[in-house]
C-alpha cells in the first residue's frame, strides 16, 4: 500500500499530514507515521487514540506528553512501580518487545531514592545497577552521588525490565519504614526536580523509535532530500552478525531530513527546501544570498560605482578590484570549512584536544573518509565484527593489503563523542606489545572514526564460554593470557609518568592476534592521572559481575579497581563459568560470591573447567586460585597490585617450565621486546564522570 500524501505547511515549522487526519490531540502534534484514526498511521504499531485530550499509543498503552520526528523520539508517562516496595519485590516495565520502541540509553538513566538499598533492573542477561547509603551531612539534591539517592545509566536497545530494591546492611528502624522508590527515568527531567520526584505516581520516560524493516517498504520514500540509517534491536544488539539476512530481520531504520531541508522524512516529497536567505545577515553586508536546493550560495554584490572609477583609473585600479575579490574568495572559502567541521559534531573539538599531545611523537595516521568508505565497502553489514556499547566494529582491508578494524558509535551525543576522543587520546600514548594498537583516525565524516590494527581471532571470552573443540584453551595458554594481560595492565598503572586506569577489564575485552597472544582492547571509559592523584571520582559504569564493590560504593576508581576487575578474569581462566551464573534455581549469582563459597568449603576444585581439572598440576592451580582470591579482597588497600600479580604468575610460568625440562610449549616463545609510553601527558585530566 502507497500513501498518497499533502503537505501543509506552518509558517514555524512544516506539518506534513494524510488529508483528512486530525493534526493533534488537545495540544499535542501528531505527524506520520503516528496517527489518530484507521488510515491515518503506518501500521498498528503508531496508531494513537486520543481520550480527553491526552494521546495514547495503542500498543503499548502509554500516554505520550511529546512526538519528536527530528530525533526519533517520544516521551511518555511510565508508572513508578516501586513506590514503598517490600525488599525483593520485582514489578515488570512496560513491555515493548516486538514493537520499534526502545527505551532511550542516552536520554533515560536508573533512579533511586531512600537509604540502605541495592536497586536494579534486570532482562535475561542485561543488568543496570545502582547503590544508596544513609545521609549524613551536606544538602543531599545538589548531586546524586548515592546518598539518599543513586543512579547509573541502562544498557542499550533495552525493551523490557524488571525493577527491584533490595537491603542491604546499614538499615535502621527510621529508615526501614522509609519509602524506596527504583525506576527508570528521562535524566533531564529527574536533574530538572534537583532528584527529587516527590510523590510522583508516574515519570517521563523517552522511547528511541523507528520503522521496522518488514514495514519500510510502506513508505516508499526514495528521493534525495531525506536519508535513513538503521540500527538492531536488542536481540542481536552484541551479537557478530554473519549474514545480512539475519540482519535484515532484526533492522530498525530511522530517518532524518538532509541538511538545507525540513519536515516529515517518512513520507514521499516529506522534505521541503529551506530557503536560508531568508536570514538577511547570512552572507554579510557585502554579499548577497542565492537559495539553491538544499543549500544557498554568497555572491559578491556588483559595485556599479567600483566599476566605473576602475574603467576611468585605469588598469592599476582593476588590479586592485580583482585583488580585492580575489582575497573576498579566499575569505569565503574558509569561513565553509568552518561551517563544515562545526556541522560535523564538533569534530574540530577532537583536533583541539589531539593537538595539546603535539610533540608526543606520531602514533597515528589521518584517513580519508573515501579511504575507509573503500576498505570497508562502505560500512556494509556483512562486514561487522561486532557490537557493543560504544560502537560498531568493522572489519577493513586499505589500498596495500593492510587488514584493520575501524570502530563507528552507534549514537551521535555529547558523552559517546568524548568517549572516543578520550580513547584517541589515551591510544596514541602507548606502544605496548599486549595493548592494540592505534592505527590512526578519521575526522572527515559525521562522526569520528578510530582505526585500529585488526586482530584475527576474537576474544577472550569466546574461547572460554563457546569453547571450540577444535582448538581449546590449554592450561599453558591460558597462563600465557593471564600473564601478557597482567604485564600490560601492570605497565598502564606504572611504568608511565602518568598512570592509566583502564576502567573495564574483562574476558571479551581481551583480543587473540594471530598466534593467540593476548592484546588489552577498549579504552574508551579509561583515565590518566596527574602525578598526585592516586583516584578519580566518577560515575559508576563497567560491566555487572566484573565491578569492584569498593569503586561501586564509593564512586572512587583506584588501580586496585582494575586488579578486582583481573581477579574475576582468573577466574574465568580458572573455572571456564561467565562472572554471573545460574546455579539450581538460583538465578543470576555472582561468580566471585560462588568462588568464595568454594574456598571455604574446600570445594575448589568441583568448580574448575574439566580441561583443567584433568592436569596434574594442582599446586599452579591453587596458587592462582590463592592469588585471585587476593585480587578479589574487598578491602582495595590489601590488594596486590598488578606489578605484583604480574611476577607471581611468571614465577608459576618459569617454575613449571623448570619441572618440564624447559621443553618448549605449545604457545610461541614470547619474545621481550622493548614497549614503550611517550612521557608527554603535560596536561591534568581528572575525570568527574
């Protein structure tokens, strides 16, 4: 079915409609492909029902408060479920699944408010956590820090969750009988309250939004003035995808009108010329505007005075008229460039902060987009290596054969751009055997682009949790990982002038090159520090079953959070188990919790992986069960560091190559070379979020 559609246009903004459609409910707008009345939306998933003024979105019964078709968004009222809910209790969200509704990572955080508690959501696997102690002294709405109140931000493509408080110790009589709310929430609205959202019955909430494939077809827009980009639903959201079937049936598209063109995107001829000259002041006094479609142009204006005192003084006058346009030219040209970089999400912020390292020495090279867009064969799916929460990965080969891996984020906002500026930043320092390396970046496109040397057999997490029969992890690989993962976490904390705290170690963070030798991945939530920092004070984010309890509770991130983050990467190595497992009916327990229980049962080895159980070597085995039982001590400060870490694992390496005659391993021989860290970090960055 085609729609046949008029386009009414406001004299702010253009309204493109179906004729005979109603243009709002009470004072609220509704644009296609939303709609009130058969004919009227795309399919039943945007229908609108408008009772007492105030629209609903039939199928997923909310109310919505604002349609956005500019950022794909709409903002509807969610129930806080949890209101003076009893420890453990859990209340379902909304359920979007199977719609092209989504609630918002960027837009939306988890909220809690009261003292002594544990709130999450949870779906299957996916966690967003947050913790709350007591209030003792300060005014406790300037920031939620986790006094009397707690935050953190929800995983992506999320559709549905379960909400739940649960106590924790420190509860007194006065407290238990306070109220404990946990939901999630629109961040600027819940900022906007000073975190306070009193007794609110039910929040606004945004839902990321677009048009599922198996409906695209309907709308039939095909023309040039608007563009459609398109992203997976949760279900393949951290998944390779090998074939761009699979893909095709999991693909949202959402679409934008091009710059120099306004109004609906989703219907045919929807986009309409914007005439910039409008604004008289946009090409100067001395210029003057021609619109053009989709952009406009500055002309010099005809001096007829200028002229006719040029003809009568002759040729060293023209001279001067042509120099003067000349330089008018040159004038103009730069002042494009200018409006070009800013038009491409403030990319010139990245160049501003590359260039405080010049003189660091050239880590990296600047592609062109066209370079990437060949490699790549122009971003197509078929070449993804993988997702995850800071972008896309692909996999690309250059003019000369080179292989590499260019990560593209998923979402144009402020916090992912800085993320990967940070990772630039913080790459281009380092030259480290164990560490991918930085092999340039690309500030030509809408969004910037690291380039990365690629690296041939995935993750470390792979091996360990879809092990492959034909190639499984020996004990003597999987001692080789931990120490070449220990040695370059160990070199970031202190063979730097300024220390780097990685931020997110785990198993699927930890690439295998071609010879299956370990390379520490992902720097994009990392820090440094200045001499005399030993921590710096952020927001909570990592990955739930890896998290230090320490930085949880304090928000204070030191180089013993990334020797907690380790210790759980042992035992992976150790055990062959995910840092959150089901054991019986007990659903989604820690790893670390179940560990613990182990040692002190004497059980230790009832829970190894069978490829380890099976060797006889049970004194390396609890020696390192001993060492990441020292890793993972809940007390930061009894903690051994990774420097020490690192020597305790060679030392286990060289005594069982000792035992064994020095005959050579299954592994190549790891050959020391020099690494090195260029010591120009002459700027202090401490990080608050």
């Amino acid at each position: 079915m085609l729609f046949q559609l008029m386009v009414v246009l406001s004299p702010s903004s253009s309204v493109i409609i179906k004729p005979g459609c109603p243009t709002k409910c009470g004072e609220i707008p509704i644009s296609f492909p939303f709609g009130i009345g058969a004919g009227c939306y795309l399919d039943d998933s945007y229908a609108v029902s408008c009772r007492s003024s105030k629209p609903f979105l039939a199928s997923i019964s909310l109310e919505v408060l604002n349609f956005s078709l500019e950022a794909n968004t709409i903002l509807v009222n969610h129930p806080v479920f949890n209101t003076c809910v009893s420890a453990g209790d859990s209340k379902e969200s909304a359920n979007l699944e199977n719609s092209p509704f989504f609630f918002s990572h960027t837009r939306n955080i988890l909220f809690g408010q009261g003292c002594y508690f544990l709130g999450y959501i949870k779906h299957n696997e996916t966690f967003a956590v947050c913790f709350s102690s007591c209030f003792i002294k300060g005014d406790p709405t300037a920031e939620c820090l986790g006094i009397n109140c707690c935050q953190s931000r929800i995983p992506l493509s999320l559709q549905v969750f379960n909400a739940t408080v649960e106590i924790t110790t420190g509860e007194d009589d006065i407290t238990r009988k306070q109220c404990k709310l946990v939901f999630v929430v629109q961040e600027e609205w819940i900022v906007r309250k000073k975190w306070n959202p009193g007794n609110s019955k039910a929040v606004p909430v945004v839902l990321d939004w677009g048009i599922h494939n198996s409906s695209f077809h309907l709308l039939n827009i095909t023309t040039s003035s608007s563009h459609c980009n398109d992203f997976t639903n949760a279900k393949f959201a951290n998944k390779s995808l090998s074939t761009s079937t699979t893909a095709s049936n999991s693909l949202v598209h959402q679409c934008n009108c091009k710059g120099g063109f306004q109004g609906n995107p989703y219907l045919l001829q929807g986009c309409q010329d914007i005439d910039e000259c409008k604004n008289k002041s946009i090409c100067g006094p001395t210029m003057s505007c021609r619109n053009v479609i989709g952009s406009y142009k500055c002309n010099p204006r005809l001096n007829t005075t200028m002229v006719i005192l040029g003809v009568a003084t002759g040729l060293p006058s023209l001279l001067l008229v042509l120099l003067g346009a000349w330089r008018l030219h040159i004038i103009i040209k730069r002042r494009k460039k200018v409006k070009l970089k800013e038009k491409y999400f403030k990319c010139l912020l990245m160049q501003q902060h590359l260039t405080l390292y010049d003189g660091c020495g050239d880590r990296g090279k600047v592609f062109k987009s066209k370079e990437l867009d060949k490699a790549t064969n122009y971003f197509n799916v078929n070449r993804i290596l993988g997702r995850g929460g800071q972008g896309t990965v692909y996999k690309g080969m250059l003019a000369d054969g080179k292989i590499i891996a260019v990560k593209k984020p998923k979402a144009i906002d402020e916090r992912k751009l800085e993320e990967f500026i940070n990772e630039v930043a913080i790459l281009s320092q380092i030259n480290h055997r164990n560490v991918v390396k930085l092999l340039g970046c690309c500030l030509e496109t809408e969004v910037p682009l690291i380039v990365y040397e690629f690296i041939p057999n995935g993750t470390l997490y792979q091996y360990l949790h879809a092990q492959n029969e034909d190639f499984p992890l020996t004990w003597e690989r999987r001692l080789q990982i931990a120490i070449e993962v220990a040695g370059a976490l160990s070199y970031l904390h202190s063979a730097a002038s300024l220390p780097i705290y990685h931020r997110d170690v785990k198993s699927a963070n930890i690439l295998l090159d071609d010879k299956y030798r370990a390379k520490v991945a992902d720097f994009g939530t990392s820090r440094s520090l200045a001499i005399d920092q030993t921590h710096v004070t952020t927001k909570v984010q990592g990955t739930f079953g890896y998290l230090d309890p320490e930085y949880f509770r304090s928000s204070q991130f030191t180089d013993k959070s990334d020797v907690y983050s380790f210790g759980v990467v042992l035992l992976e190595l150790l055990t062959g188990q995910k840092p959150i497992i089901s054991i019986g009916l007990e659903e989604g327990k820690s790893l670390v919790n179940h560990f613990m229980d182990s040692m002190q049962e004497d059980n230790l080895f009832d829970i190894l992986d069978p490829q380890v159980k099976q060797l006889e070597k049970k004194e390396e085995i609890v020696t390192i069960a001993n060492l990441a039982n020292s890793c993972l001590n809940t007390n930061g400060k009894k903690r051994p560091t990774m420097k020490e870490v690192a020597m305790v694992l060679e030392g286990i390496q060289a005594s069982s190559q000792k035992d064994n005659g020095n005959v050579q391993q299954d592994y190549e021989e790891v050959e020391h070379e020099r690494t090195e860290i260029t010591e120009c970090w002459d700027v202090d960055t401490t990080s608050t979020g």
